[in-house]
C-alpha cells in the first residue's frame, strides 16, 4: 500500500535533506507515519445512482473543462465519446491503467479521490437535433447586474469536471479524455483551481478556507440529509427521464479584486460577509455552525449581521428557500495588466433546479449584497450534469436511446 510519507527535513537547494538548523542529516530516508492519511489509496466508486464528484469529499484540485462538438460530429460519434468516458472515468477512478493508450503519467499512484463529472450544455443538444430533449432547466441563465462574462471562456457543448487530491492524478485523467475527445471535439476552456490539503487543516473535515481568508462552505446543505437530495439532485419523477438522478451546475469564475479587499480592516471584511473570519462564526454570536441570527441588535442599535452581508443576502430566508450545493475551487493564475492579482473562485453550484436555486440568489445578490464591490463574475456556464450509471454501463446512455 502507498503511504504517505512524513520528512525529517526539508529538501535543501542542493537537494540534501536539511535539519532546521541547516546541517545535513543523516538520511532523506522517509520515515514511514504511521498516522499519516494515505491519499492516494482514497477511492471513490464511479458507478451508482449519482456521479459522485457532485457530493465527494472536499478535493484539492478541481479541473473544469469545456469542449464543443467539431463541425458535423454525430450522435453516434457523441455516444461512442460517452462510452469511452466512461471507461476511462471508471478505470481511473479505481486506480488502474487504462488498458490501451496510457501515457503512464501517474504511473505509481493511486486514485487519489479521483472524480470525473460529466454534463451537457444545451447547444451540444441543438447540434445534434435533439432540441425535444433539451430540459427547461437548461433555459440560458438571465443577465445579472455587474455581470463581466467573456464569452470565450464561458459556455460550451460538453463539460468535464476532475476533481483529485493530487495534481498529477487529475492531469493524467484529463489527457486521457481529452485525447478520447480529440476527433470529434474542441477543447473550449478550462480552468485550474485548488483548495486546501486535507492533511494541513486542523482537522480532516475542516471548512476550507477560500483567498480571501474566509472559511467557504459552512451553510451548505449538510450531505446524507433529505434536504441534500432535494437541494442537489433532479427528482425520480421529474422531466426529461434522462435528467432524472442528475443535477445542474452552474459555473462562474468570479475573481477577488484582492487589492481594493486589502483596504478594508478585519472587522470591515467580516462586516461584509456576516461572520468571524476567523472562526467562521456568524457576526450574532456562537460558533461555525451555530444558526445565524438575524434578527439579533447590537448594543448601539444596528443589525448584528449587517443588511449588506453576504450571508443575510444569499440565505435561504433572503430567497424563498432557495437552496444551492457550493464546491468551490480558488485560482491564482499571475498578474493582469494592471499587475493587480488574477485570483478568485471558481465558483460552482449544483441544484435541482437553477431557476429556483442559482438564479434567484444570484439576481438578489448581484443589487444587494455588500460582496458585489469586491467580486466580479468573469465566467459562466450552465450544464446538465447526467445521472450516475449501473456498473457496465455507461454515462448519458437515456439520452441516446
Ligand atoms: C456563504 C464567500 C459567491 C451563495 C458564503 C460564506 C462565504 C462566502 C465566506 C460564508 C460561509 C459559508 O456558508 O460558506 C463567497 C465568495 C464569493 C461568493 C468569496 C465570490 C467570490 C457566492 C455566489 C453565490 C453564493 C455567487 C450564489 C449565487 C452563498 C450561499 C451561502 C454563502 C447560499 C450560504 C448562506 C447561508 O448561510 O445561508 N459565501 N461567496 N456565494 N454564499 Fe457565497
């Protein structure tokens, strides 16, 4: 079994192991921890009701891509594409060599939580004469105020999110599709993000923090509730059958204007999310995961949680219980122009249903929430992501039949 391996010392620049002190030690023989989280045996079974990237386990490396179909691709080319995904989704995933082609490129590690999520656009439906399949939910997202969407970096036909808890584990992942795809398709974008290593929070199940310090996902519905299921997945009953089991993402890179954030002091930042940030408790008092309240005054009279913040705005209550599952990635991708950082999240909400989930938190909080002023929405998309499939079989086959 692959082990993860705790170093006495850091790797000096002529490449021997150092003790703090700087004098060489001994050996940069790892010495095996036997309390060590083994990352890359971590498993997810690709086969079942859902794909399991939706609700997997925090991962630190979330790699979403966009292809579009090559001018005359056909249903049957798009079905043999799903196919070998899928093979190569469920192979990857437990850790294997794909049985023709490998590159090797992860030669030697383990799955490492590996997920591959795959999802439709609508125009991917138009391309190939199904637009009688095209669900509602798939009707194009509204404007938002602010809005700065590059259309290039936006939308697309097909769309391919790989999570992993290992960079090379994904990249593996993502050539081996990629050159599945090569014939029939084009790569439209992709964006790279990361988060937290689960072995240097203070504990596993530590709420990730995003780059703007915060801790980023405490209200999200909490996994293994009915409410989850509602939230996140498409009813048993819902139309089209093929969607049934599935959800909906909707993907938005949103970038941090870090610089003019910096100019607020701690208490004006947590002022405009609504909680401690260090903590992540709400600004009513409590801890993580004590209930906002936000009918609650300070002493001088005003809101506790202030009327602008970001939670308040994007609560449930706010928005006739609109309910989104959030799995964000941050990016760091270098200076602009301007020599101002390109950071932000990549932002990612699945739901049952975008019209009564994204969409009405996001019109609320593109007026409203005090936020607005230090984000900007560079990218969107919205995709069908498919049901999970039963072993052997393969991802889309409803829509193909
Ligand atoms: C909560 C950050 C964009 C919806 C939060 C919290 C933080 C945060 C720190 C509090 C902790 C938590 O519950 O996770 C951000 C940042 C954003 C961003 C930095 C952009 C860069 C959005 C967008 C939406 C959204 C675009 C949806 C349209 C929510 C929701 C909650 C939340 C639903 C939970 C509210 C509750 O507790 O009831 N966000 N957010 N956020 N955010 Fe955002």
């Amino acid at each position: 079994r692959r082990r993860l391996f705790a170093y006495t010392g850091a790797v000096g620049a002529a490449g021997i192991a150092v003790g703090a002190a700087g004098a060489a030690i001994a050996s940069d023989t790892p010495s095996a921890a036997s309390a060590a989280p083994v990352v890359g045996d971590e498993q997810l079974a690709f086969y079942g009701t859902h794909q399991p990237g939706i609700a997997a386990p925090a991962q630190t490396q979330g790699w979403l891509t966009a292809f579009d179909l090559a001018p005359g691709a056909t249903l049957a080319q798009v079905k043999d594409l799903f196919q070998q995904w899928s093979t190569i989704a469920a192979t990857t995933m437990a850790g294997r060599s794909l049985s023709s082609g490998d590159d090797a490129m992860a030669y030697g590690r383990g799955p490492s939580g590996l997920s591959v999520t795959v999802g439709v656009g609508a125009s991917l439906l138009t391309k190939l004469g199904l637009e009688d399949r095209i669900p509602k939910a798939l009707d194009p997202l509204p404007a938002f105020l602010n809005d700065a969407l590059v259309p290039a970096a936006s939308d697309g036909d097909l769309c391919v999110l790989v999570g992993a808890n290992d960079g090379l584990v994904a990249a593996h992942t993502l050539r081996a599709l990629q050159r599945a795809a090569a014939a029939h398709t084009t790569q439209r974008w992709q964006v790279n993000g990361f988060a937290d290593a689960a072995g240097s929070m203070p504990s596993p199940t530590s709420t990730p923090r995003n780059l703007m310090g915060q801790l980023d996902g405490t209200g999200n519905p909490k996994q293994g509730t009915a409410s989850f299921d509602q939230t996140v997945y498409v009813p048993a009953t819902a139309d089209p059958a093929w969607m049934r089991g599935g959800s909906y993402l909707v993907f938005r890179k949103i970038r941090m204007l870090l610089e003019d954030w910096d100019t607020l002091d701690r208490a004006g930042q947590e002022a405009v999310i609504g909680r401690d940030k260090l903590t992540g408790a709400p600004l009513s008092g409590g801890s993580e995961f004590t209930a906002p309240d936000y009918d609650k005054f300070t002493a001088s009279g005003a809101f506790a949680i202030p009327a602008g913040a970001h939670i308040r705005q994007a609560s449930a209550q706010s928005n006739n219980g609109a309910s989104i599952l959030r799995r964000a990635f941050n990016y760091y991708d270098g200076p602009r122009a301007d020599g101002s950082p390109d950071a932000g999240l990549i932002f990612l909400a699945f739901q049952a249903d975008p019209a009564t989930g994204f969409t009405v938190i996001q019109q609320r909080l593109s007026g409203a929430d005090s936020l607005s002023t230090f984000i900007r929405h560079e990218a969107s998309g919205l995709f069908a992501i498919l049901p999970g499939c039963a072993d052997g079989d393969y991802l889309g086959r409803e829509l193909f039949e």
